[in-house]
C-alpha cells in the first residue's frame, strides 16, 4: 500500500488541480451541509499512489 496525503499532491497547471479547492473539499463541510460534489474527467491512481486527473 502507499501511503499519499494532500501536503504531498502535485498541483502542476497542466493537472487542472485548484489547491483551494482540494483543501476546501478535504474538511467534509459538504457532507454536514448535504451538498453534491461532481468529479469529471479522468482519474486514477499514478504509480505512487496519487490521484491525477488528466
């Protein structure tokens, strides 16, 4: 198994990651406030263990 957090993502620009959003996500607030969270596009694992999307 491979251990990955969020202190470690690759926010490249090319990846489309916003860092506020992500951090936003991470607290759980949309879960207490019964909100929808769509994902689009590709996503998978690298081989270290990451989350990408592409």
């Amino acid at each position: 198994r491979y251990s990955a957090s969020l202190e470690q993502l690759d926010y490249h620009p090319e990846r489309g990651l916003d860092r506020t959003i992500v951090q936003r996500l991470s607290t759980g607030h949309y879960i207490t406030q019964a909100q929808n969270v769509l994902i689009m596009g590709s996503t998978g694992l690298n081989s270290r263990g990451e989350a990408f999307r592409s």
